[in-house]
RNA sequence: GGGCCCGUAGCUCAGCGGUAGAGCAGCGGACUUUUAAUCCGUGGGUCCUGGGUUCGAAUCCCAGCGGGCUCACCA
C-alpha cells in the first residue's frame, strides 16, 4: 500500500510498513494513540509549558510552607516528565513523573481534577508517556510533596512499556544496545555519564586556568603515528589516497609547540584496531598536554594536583572505593622507578640482564609468559605488567623505561639506556603515559628507524617514519613535558566501574538488525550508488 | 582466535526428557492520601536459529547466530 507522504495527518501505524509482530502492548499503545487524534488530540504535542522542574517544584514547596495559610500552595504551577509510576485508587490516582531533574508525585482526585479528566486519565496515560500536569502543591499524610492536579496533557505517547521498575533493565547486552532503555530504568547508569560529563569539565578548567590552549588536530591523517598500534584506514575519495583514523594527537600536538604555543592540549577520541576487553575499547577518549619548558618531574606534579582537582569537582572527595579497594589520591604519590620495582618483584636487575637469552630464562623460571622469540624490551614489558603492575593498588608513578620501550621520549642524560618516561598506575589500571619529550631530531629519526626496523620484521605495532614531523623538529621544538590519560579508564576509576563499556555511552556490539527494521533497507543494502 | 557460561512472555527470572510457569507490566473489576499500593478475575510464547537423538525435546547431542566472563594481543 502506498500513502501520499504530503497527507496533513500522520500515518496511522496500520498503514506502515512493520514486518515485526508488535506485542499486545504495543498494539494497545498504538492504538490509543489512534483513538486520541479521532478526538482531535494530538499524542505528540509541539509546546509544553512546563513552569518548574520537579527539583524547583520541591524546593519551592520546602521553602515556602511554613508560611502557607492554607495546606495547597495557592500557585499553580506545571510539572512535566515520563510517567513512572500510577497507582489508582478509584476516585482517585496517584503517579510520579519524571525529568531530567528529579521525580515528583502527583494526585489526581476526581473532584479536583473533574470526572471526565480523570477518567481520561486512566484510559489513555500508559507507565512511560511523557505528560505535564497544572496543579497546586501540598504534603501528603505520608509526607510526600505533591502536585495536586487542576488539568494535565499527554506530550509523548510512549508505544514500548517500559523495562521492569524493580529490577530495571538487566540484560547487559540489551543495556548497550539499548542505552536509551538503560538510562531510562536505570539510575546507575544516569549517574555514571554525569560524573563523567563533570569529570571532562574538570579537566577543561584545570587546564584552561593554568594557560593551555585547546586545541583540534586531525582525526583523518595520511599517517599515523604517537604510539604502537593497529590503525583503522579508510579511503579518502577527493583526495584518491589511503587515510587512518588517529592513534595518538601526540606528533600533531607536538608540532604545535615547533610553532611557538607554550601549552596546548586536546580531548579526543583516538581508534585502535585491536582487541575488545573490559579495558579496552577501539574508540576510546585521550588527553594530550604538552608544556614547554618542563620535564616530566614537572608533569607528574601537575598530574596529581589535576587528578585530585577532578575527583573533588567530580565526586567531591579524593578518595575512592574501586573494586573493594580503598584508594586515597592525596598527594604526593610515590615515585618508584621500573628497575627498581621489577628488582624487588623479581630479583632481576635488568640493566645486568642485558642479554636476551638470560633475561628469557630468568622471567620463564618465574612464570612469565615469554618466548624464546621474545625481544628483550617486551620482556621487560611482560615483567611489569605480570608482577608490578598488580600490585600497583595506591596512586604511584612508575619512572624511567627503557629507551627500547618509549621510542618519543628523551634519554636520560644519567644513562642513555633510560628514556625519562612515566605511568601512573591506580587501583592496578594504567591510566596514562608520559615523557620528556624527545626533542633531538636526528635522535628521534634514529628512533623511527629502528621502529621501522621492528616494522619490517613483523611487529605491526611498530611505528611508521614521519618525515614531516621530523622536519618539524628541525625547526627546533623547545624542552617539553607531555602527558596522555585515558579518559574511559579514569571515568571507571571514579565510578568503580570494572567494564569500560560500562563508561562509554554507545559501546560498539556486532551489528543486528533491529527488531523495527527487520527486512527494511540499512545502509549494508546496496543502493547502486557506492555497490 | 582459545576455554567456560548464558539466550524461555514487553521486563526480571524459574523450569532442565512427559500438557510452557511466577512476579512486574497489560486487560477487566473494587477502592478519594498511595508510594514495590492492596484485593478479585484474566489475556499474552518461533522456549535464539537450523539439524539430530527419542514414542515424546525448552530440557539431551551437533552446527550456527548473539552476548558475558576469561586467556592470548594491547593502552
């Protein structure tokens, strides 16, 4: 059946192409949506009116009611919000709406509101329609602050029931799919996004106050570069040539300091082509900072006065509970450097070890997951992440890698073996990485070199040469300290979250087709445009 | 990619070879201060999909799809 699109009315849902079997309570919704515009009213109204959020309403009534004469509140006022609940009593109902600030009852008596409104009421507003209600405040016998209603409207028909009120909505993958469904039943899941919504709010500030400039770099880059992984790539059609999603900001934002800004940083998303797990997740969002004229001594102390500032502005505390774990952020965290942290997990010193052979053995004796084949830096690598990291519960940095392993930082001018490089590890989760950064450049083609040496035997981890930036250094790049932090990871750090998906709004799933669409064309359907 | 586990009503979950269940939600009824309201009645299922075993399969076996945990890889 074809319907002339330019019809004043909207299609009634019979008419439309549904290749799902709705459910008796989507039918039933769909059809008192039906049956309120043959009464000439419309389930999705364009205006509300509302006067008060269900928190000004309540605060209102809390200020003023000690000098109310009467037990209503004489204003009338309009709330609005997704039905939650309705418990009708007969004669009368009692319902709590829902909105972004809160949740308030409100009462309908038939009296007040009239027979008919009530009666309407019951008939047509379903758990999950949005409505606003006119009406006075007072305190019900049990205490509750209400809205006794004179008159209310539908301002969203809602055709899905919504999920369990008890339970809420427990099927994870539901939850991800889903996420509108989540937020709805879920006040966890609500929770989690504002912290994290603040917590980036928090680190804006921070930065901004102290004189960095943010900035936006190239998410499509005709190379990729900044750390070691596998990159997305895509075709650039105007431009005829192969493009990756980025991997890092870090060169672009280190030629940004080659061009003269002191303190720059940037809040992104960054893609790697890699495994999903509970920590990690090919999208996810970075922060860069970089600042001249400091070390890395200088930016682990930025680093914990700024983590501290955003768990006060975020959770307002510096302590945290993650996974039955006690955290305390104050200041200072210890500075352990990895030699001596894998010297008193292992016994192994590597800069005696410096065979590969014998670094093999000594790691396997203590049960290690290493090869023969493993190079020694990865085994070092291995060593950290097998018997320190775990251990790393309380806020500590760990200092000075191997060059091998930080192919962008700065040597250390005491041992040129040493890149003056640190991570801070809270609760055992890495949460960010950060150098000196290397400056030199012959030093630092020297180092791509030997990454596209790595490259060329195999390792697709290895980075690719950037000409360009080393061109950049060239020009010369002043002493610089910079700094990466996984937003996703921190945002689970303060809401003792131990899935990162759990932190990350639309988490990417396999694709399925949705139950609305079922047979209906996607964009996986060949057009003929790009097929 | 390997191992283990899960998929039953709109939602939360039982059932685990013998007629498909409960609570919430729905529908009908009672109740004018309830709040997981209460009480009476009642409709609703491709038991993820496809094969197989069996007199008989939601249940057992195989394959597939989707998901979770975990290991590997990685930040």
């Amino acid at each position: 059946m074809r319907r002339d699109t330019s019809a004043s009315s909207p299609p009634t849902w019979r008419e439309l192409p549904l290749l799902i079997e709705l459910n008796e309570q989507q039918r039933q919704r769909l059809d008192k949506a039906q049956a309120l515009r043959e009464q000439g009213i419309d389930p999705y109204p364009p205006h509300s009116h509302r006067t008060h959020t269900a928190e000004e309403a309540l605060a209102r009534f809390t200020e003023i009611e000690s000098t109310l004469e009467t037990e209503h509140d004489p204003e009338t006022i309009t709330v609005a919000g997704r039905v939650t609940a309705i418990r009708d009593m007969g004669k009368s109902v009692f319902a709590h709406i829902r909105d972004g600030s809160g949740a308030i009852q409100i009462y309908l008596r038939r009296n007040v509101v009239g027979e008919d409104a009530l009666a309407h009421f019951k008939r047509f507003i379903d758990l999950g329609d949005f409505i606003e209600a006119d009406g006075n405040l007072f305190r019900t016998r049990t205490g509750e602050v209400t809205v006794e209603v004179k008159a209310f409207r539908l301002l969203a028909k809602a055709i899905n029931p919504p999920p369990e009120k008890w339970h809420g909505l427990q099927d994870v993958e539901t939850r991800y799919r889903q996420r509108y469904a989540d937020l709805m039943a879920n006040e966890v899941t609500r929770r989690i996004f504002v912290i994290r919504a603040n917590a980036i709010r928090a680190i804006r500030r921070f930065l901004d106050e102290r004189g960095f400039l943010e900035v936006e770099t190239p998410v499509l880059q005709p190379l990729y570069g900044g750390a070691a992984a596998r990159p997305f790539t895509t075709h650039y059609h105007a431009l005829d040539q192969t493009f990756y999603l980025r991997i890092a900001d870090e060169l672009y934002l280190k030629r940004l300091l080659v061009g003269g800004y002191e303190r720059v940083y940037e809040i992104s998303k960054d893609f790697r082509n890699e495994g999903i797990d509970a920590r990690h997740s090919p999208e996810f969002t970075m922060l860069e900072f970089y600042m001249a004229y400091a070390d890395y001594h200088d930016v682990m102390e930025l680093v914990e006065e700024m983590l501290v500032y955003v768990a006060e502005q975020a959770l307002g505390t510096t302590k945290l509970t993650y996974a039955g774990h006690e955290i305390d952020l104050t200041p200072p965290w210890p500075r352990v450097s990895l030699r001596q942290a894998l010297l008193d997990a292992t016994g192994i010193d590597y800069r005696e070890v410096t065979d590969q052979r014998e670094l093999y053995e000594r790691a396997k004796a203590l049960g290690a997951d290493v090869e023969p084949t493993t190079v020694w830096p990865r085994i070092i690598d291995e060593l950290m992440k097998t018997f320190v990291r775990p251990n790393l519960i309380q806020p500590t940095f760990l200092v000075d890698y191997p060059v091998e392993l930080s192919p962008l930082a700065k040597r250390s001018p005491n041992d040129p073996n040493i890149a003056e490089r640190f991570q801070p590890f809270i609760a055992g989760m890495e949460v960010g990485n950060a150098f000196t950064e290397l400056n030199d450049p012959m030093d630092q083609l020297d180092r791509f070199l030997a990454q596209a040496r790595d490259r060329a035997a195999g390792d697709l981890e290895a980075m690719p040469i950037d000409d360009d930036y080393i061109n950049a250094l060239m020009y010369g790049m002043p002493p610089t300290g910079g700094f990466g932090l996984g937003i996703d990871r921190l945002i689970m750090l303060l809401t003792d979250q131990q899935n990162i998906r759990e932190v990350i709004l639309f988490p990417h799933l396999r694709s399925k087709p949705t139950p609305i669409l079922a047979g209906l064309p996607t964009p996986d359907t060949p057009t003929g445009d790009d097929a």
